[in-house]
C-alpha cells in the first residue's frame, strides 16, 4: 500500500469525491484507509455508565486506498505513488508526475 498515516490525499470516488483530507488510519490487511472528513457514517452508542452518554456519533469510516490519490507535497496535485533507491540504498516514495521524494 502506498498511502501511509499522516499522508495528504484527495477522495476520486464515491459520495466525497473531491474532498481532501489527512490520513487518520490505514488498514493495510484490507487495503483501506480513514480519511479525516471523509465518508461519514451515523453510530448508535449505547452509555458506558461512567464514560459516555448514549446517543448518534457521528464519525469517519474507512475507503478503499484505490479510491484516493495522495497529494503530492511539492507539485499539491494529485499523483500516483511510485518507489525510488537513493544513493545509501534506501527505498523512498516519489511522486511520479514531478518526481519529488514523498515522505
């Protein structure tokens, strides 16, 4: 998965495309992230005597990482993700459009 938490992306699908938001979690097993913003969802709480009072909670829910693109921190447009070895052998990511390392 090429997204991490912390990344800047942009939704390119589904009820919040266009909206872009910070990577809050990512669940690589099942290929989805939570963006902050994005694709929220309505949950019922029951109270927790001495936490939380009962009631709707509204919250983000996770996307499927094809449906965002990540912000590239130099050109901020959206770019595919692709990796790169520097000169000590380390593998980063780059951005694909400008060729900028992302991380």
């Amino acid at each position: 998965m090429k997204v991490r938490k912390g990344d800047t992306v942009l939704v390119i699908r589904g009820k919040d495309r266009g909206k872009k938001g910070k990577v809050l979690r990512a669940l690589p097993q099942e290929s989805r992230v939570i963006v902050e913003g994005a694709n929220m969802i309505k949950r019922h709480l029951r109270a927790r005597p001495p936490a939380r009072q009962a009631g709707v909670v509204e919250r983000e829910a996770s996307i499927h990482v094809s449906g965002v693109m990540l912000l590239c921190p130099k050109c901020s447009r959206p770019a595919r993700v692709g990796s790169r070895f520097l000169e000590d052998g380390k593998e980063v990511r780059a951005c694909r459009a400008c060729g900028e390392v992302v991380e």
